[in-house]
C-alpha cells in the first residue's frame, strides 16, 4: 500500500473530526452509508502477509508481492487485510538493502515471519479481541541484523494493516475512516542508539489519479500523524518545496517532473482542531476522519479536473520508527464508508 518513496499546521473547520459518544444504530448507519471496506468492524476478518514476490503475465519484469500465511475468515472473492513490515535506509528506499531488487514494486516483508513475528515485531489479530488488530515494533529490547542487512534501528521500520477498498471509492464522495485505537506504549531510549530515534502513528489513504502529460505520477498519499516525535520531520532531511506552501505540513514531497509519488502529511490534533491522541494509556480513543474532503481542500501540484476521476484505493493504519523505539498500538471498531446525502 505505500512505496519506498512515501512517507502533513492550520486547521481548516470544514475538515473538522466528529468524535461520538453514543454511536448510531447499525440500522440506522446502514440506511446512511456506503462501505467501501471488506471487512466492517473487522466482521469475517481475513489477513494476510507478503511472503514473496512473483511475476503476473501483464506485470511485465515488476515481481509483485504474493500473499501467503493467511488466517481467519477467507475466500477467493475478498482480498485479505494485507500486514505488512517496511524497512528502509535513511533515505527512505532499499538501496544498498541485502533484499534488494529493482524489479520488487513494492517493499512489504522486511521481516523472516518464522523468527521475528511475536518477537521484535508483531501485527495481527489481538489476543484479547479477535476483531481488534494489534501492531508493536520494539528496537529498544531488541537488537538484530534484519533480512535487509541493516540493524532494526537503523532507517524507517515501518508496520501496518493495509485494506485495498471497494470498487466505488472516488473522492467526489465525502469518504470517513472511523475506528478506535489505543497507544499502549511510546517509548524512546535516545542513549541506546548514536543517530535519531523517533516515531509515528500514521492514518493513510492512496489517491490516484493521472497528472497531465508528460508527469506520469498516479500516486498521492494523505497521512495524518496521530503521533509524532519531535524532530521526526526533520529526521527526513527534505529539500524546500514550493508548492507546499498552502498550510504547515509535518510534511510534504512530490517530484518535479512528475515521475514518483506525492504526499501531504498533516498533524492530527492541529490540522482538525481536534485533542491530541494519547499514547501509553489503556483507554481508547474514536477517531473519525474525512479523508477525501481534507484530500479535495489541499494543494496538489497537479489534481484531476474533476474529483470523480480519482479514488482513494486504500487506507492504512500503522507506525514508524527509527533508532530505538517501543511503539504498541490495537485497532478496533474499524470502518471505511462515504456517506450517503
């Protein structure tokens, strides 16, 4: 769901969460939206991770990850929740990575699933709640050469739940993720590592639609850091980019000739004027955020003449970290539907 080149402060009213106390009945939250995910509260959840890469007849030389290792409530009609781990050097790409082939299209299991799942990373249904997801990357406890060759401290370590959407998902509809979510630990040991340690919780979604010629880029990516160390956009080392002026963005890259993906990447609490989520607590926290209007409101360097040309293909929830960092996290309650006017 996000490539090696992906990873946003005023507030805009209009893009404003609405958290509920008392949530509507099912009945009645039918009758108003549209679903766009497979997996409604996490209902018949299937999951499944990348266990290789392969070719597809009209994929031409890219290899593609294959899914394996999959659980739960499957079928042949619906596409898994994909789990996925990243890692990435400091630059954010698999250069120099002992995995690395530059035909892979997209990196997704930097992880030896025998080995390392339960241990320094672990992503998957809850122990406690078969329709929650947990997710955790420990490199202050843990300490290893991955299958990139690089130590798990070192670059962008990043995990998280991927859900391809529904035929139908076009930002022209006012398009809602809605879940709960509780940050059981955020830690940092800045002592145990010479570089930056750091991390971040991420709401994702993958817009795509085509720029004019001769730009070939049909990537954007819209995140919103629900949590975020401070420095962490620094850690990134961007250059100035002009067109990333419109608000104050934790940050925000496109490619001038149009040839890689673009992404804007808003803080939570100040883009929509919204409490900061808290992490190393046992309480829960409803969020529910507009994606497609904050996506329809912000300054893309090249947006479709018309929003129903371009749709939102996916949604990701998960975390990143660098240097020597604990970050726990569950998901439930998750949703993804427009709502019906």
């Amino acid at each position: 769901m996000r490539t090696s080149v992906a990873p946003f402060v005023a507030g805009l009213a209009a893009l404003a969460l609405q958290l509920f106390a008392v949530q509507p009945s099912l009945a009645e939250s039918s009758a108003k939206r549209e679903y766009l995910t497979n997996f409604p509260n996490f209902e018949r959840l299937c999951t499944a991770f990348v266990a290789g890469y392969e070719q597809k007849p009209d994929s031409g030389p890219l290899l593609l990850p294959a899914l394996g290792h999959s659980a739960g409530d499957c079928s042949a009609d619906r596409r898994p929740l994909v789990l996925s781990v990243t890692h990435e050097n400091a630059q954010n790409s698999h250069a120099n990575a002992a995995n690395y082939d530059k035909n892979i299209s997209s990196y997704m299991s930097d992880l030896d699933l025998g080995s390392d799942l339960g241990h320094w990373v672990n992503i998957g249904p809850s122990k406690d709640d078969p329709k929650a997801i947990s997710i955790l990357i420990d490199t202050i406890n843990f300490d290893k050469i991955n299958v990139t060759g690089w130590p798990i401290q070192y670059g962008h370590m990043f995990a998280a739940l991927n859900d391809r959407l529904l035929d139908g998902a076009t930002i022209d509809k006012d398009i809602i993720v809605e879940f709960d979510i509780r940050i059981r630990r955020s830690q940092l040991r800045s002592e145990g590592y010479r570089g930056y340690s750091g991390n971040r919780i991420i709401v994702g979604a993958v817009g795509n639609w085509r720029e004019p010629h001769p730009r070939t880029n049909r990537v954007h990516f819209f995140e919103t850091d629900l949590v975020q160390s401070e420095g962490y956009s620094a850690s990134y080392g961007d250059p100035d980019y002009p067109l990333c002026k419109d608000i104050t963005y934790d940050r925000c890259f496109y490619s001038r000739e149009g040839k890689y993906a673009e992404g804007r990447e808003v803080r939570y609490d100040t883009f929509f004027q919204k409490s900061a989520v808290s992490a190393n607590m046992e309480d829960w926290t409803h969020l529910r955020i507009p994606l497609s209007q904050a996506i329809r409101k912000l300054r893309w360097v090249a947006p479709p003449s018309q929003w129903n040309e371009a749709r939102i293909s996916g949604v990701y929830v998960g975390l990143e970290s660098q240097g020597a960092a604990l970050t726990a996290l569950e998901i439930r309650h998750y949703n993804v539907y427009a709502e019906k006017h």
